[in-house]
C-alpha cells in the first residue's frame, strides 16, 4: 500500500548502482610525491634519496637526507614528518595500497 505523503516517490525501491572502483593508482606516483613533499622541504635538493620496495602487498619508502636537513625533515616534535606520513597515507588509500615511510640516519 503507497502512503500519499511520499507520493512523488517511485512505488519500488530499487537499489542504487554502485560504479566500480577505478584501477588502482600506480605506485610511482606514490614515490613521485614523497620525493616532491621531501624536495621542497630540504636545502641540499641533490642529497635526497627515496627509495621503494613492496613486501606483502604494503609498499614501504625510505627516506635519506642530508644530516644538516634532518631537522627540517623531522620537524619540532616530528610534526613535519608526521605530516608527511599522514599525506602518504591519505595518497596510498587512494591508490587502495598501503605505505610505510621511514627515514634513515647516515
């Protein structure tokens, strides 16, 4: 029975079409925009190393500076670090993968 309050609504419910997801992201893009975020951040630009490497599906991203750019990197507290992480993060689940950043201290 249709109840006349709704009645501009169709009589069926009919399920809403969920779209596919879209293919996942490539995971160069991901090092793209660590290695920019980490550019930008620096001074000695030429110094920067990141590398990549996947295990079990998570996608894990060192980080090599110089040690006078260690403290912009990191950050008072590691807030600058945290933000990078958290920026990684939201790119990753995106892309649907994980990623794990560190940094590494010559």
């Amino acid at each position: 029975m249709r109840n006349h309050r709704f009645s501009n609504r169709p009589d069926t419910y009919r399920e809403p079409r969920i779209s596919e997801r879209p293919a996942p992201r490539r995971r160069h893009r991901l090092k793209e925009l660590l290695e920019f975020l980490i550019i930008t951040l620096v001074d000695s630009k030429d110094d920067v190393v990141v590398t990549e490497r996947e295990r079990q599906g998570k996608f894990y991203y060192t980080i090599k500076v110089a040690k006078t750019d260690m403290g912009k990197l990191l950050g008072r507290g590691g807030k600058t670090i945290g933000t990078v992480r958290t920026l990684m993060r939201v790119a990753a689940a995106k892309a649907d993968v994980d990623a794990i950043v560190d940094i590494i201290e010559e």
